[in-house]
C-alpha cells in the first residue's frame, strides 16, 4: 500500500487524489499532520494507514477547536463503529469536503448530516434545536428560553415552506430543500 519511509506511495497519492477533492500536496500535508498525532512508533507510512486517532486528538486540532460543530463533524466522518476515532482515510474524507474545491452538493450532504443530531435522516424540531444551542452556546446568558426557541424555529419552518403536516422536518435530500432567506426570517 505505501512506500517505504514517510512518503505515501505515488500509486496510493493518485488513487487519493482520484477520491478526494484534494491535491497531492493536500494530501501529503494531511498525512504529515494525521502522522504528528500518532505516537511516535506509529508514524510509518504502513502503520500510520492502519491505526486510528482518538477524536480527543483530532479535536485538539486548531482548524476544529473553535468549531462549534467539531463533535458532529468527527463523528459524521468516522467509520468506526463506535464513531470516536478517525483513521486517515476518515481525516481525508473530513478535509476533502471542507476543501475549496468539493462541490456544493458534497458540502451541502456533509452540512445535512453534519445537523442531524440523531441521525434519522431527517432535520427535526430537535435536531434545530440542536443547531441553535451549538451556535448560540448553551450558557445561563446564551441560551435562547423554550419560548424563544420555539419561535424561532416555527420561523425557520415557515419559511422553508416546511409548516403544517411536514411539522418542520427536513429528508436527507438537502438539495431539494428550500433553505429560508435568512433576512426573512
């Protein structure tokens, strides 16, 4: 699968480039940094592409430390049963979607997932909840009373068309949904 030493194989860089959104460069920083997390006796190409870093390690990374979704985003790309570590491949996908370069369908089905909460594959009442708690912070002088909450999203939900029977839930199909104009709600 790799080469020997801390370079990843051309073979495995192409086959990576091929299923990413990222460049050979991007990908050889990623494994750098994927690699600084491991513990040192870890860090071989081979091993490195086997094992699994905790999302403690990865969260401790300062792209994601002040991201008030880090938890969700890692757990989302996790393919571990548990969904609470990361393997390189995992750290790939991650970094791919958040690149420049992944297209806004990509963006859009990691950002459904990433704020389904329960992960029913719909955006419910809860699930907005959720969201709004996340990046209003959920402290004694933040967070929004169950009045204000349910105000705000009974707003969202009409103005995504979504009132009445729907009861303001959203399919895994974010592409047919109509997000609300934020300066209409």
């Amino acid at each position: 699968m790799g080469g020997s030493g801390s370079r990843l194989s051309k073979e495995l860089l192409a086959e990576y480039q091929d299923l990413t959104f990222l460049t050979k460069q991007e990908i050889l920083l990623a494994h750098r940094r994927f690699c600084e997390l491991l513990p040192q006796e870890h860090r071989g190409v081979e091993e490195s592409l086997q094992v699994r870093v905790s999302l403690e390690q990865i969260l401790s990374l300062p792209e994601l430390k002040a991201n008030p979704f880090k938890e969700r985003i890692c757990k989302v790309f996790s393919t571990s049963p548990t969904r609470d570590s990361l393997s390189f491949e995992d750290f790939l996908d991650l970094l791919s979607v958040f690149s420049d370069t992944a297209t806004p369908d990509i963006k859009s089905h990691y950002a459904f997932r990433i704020f389904d909460f329960d992960d029913d594959g719909t955006l419910n009442r809860e699930d907005l909840s959720q969201l709004v708690n996340c990046l209003t912070g959920e402290g004694e002088d933040t967070r929004l009373s169950a009045s204000e909450m349910k105000q705000l999203i009974d707003n969202v939900s009409i103005g995504a068309g979504l009132a009445g029977e729907q009861e303001g839930k959203v399919g895994l199909q974010p592409e047919a949904v109509p997000f609300p104009d934020p300066r209409r709600v």
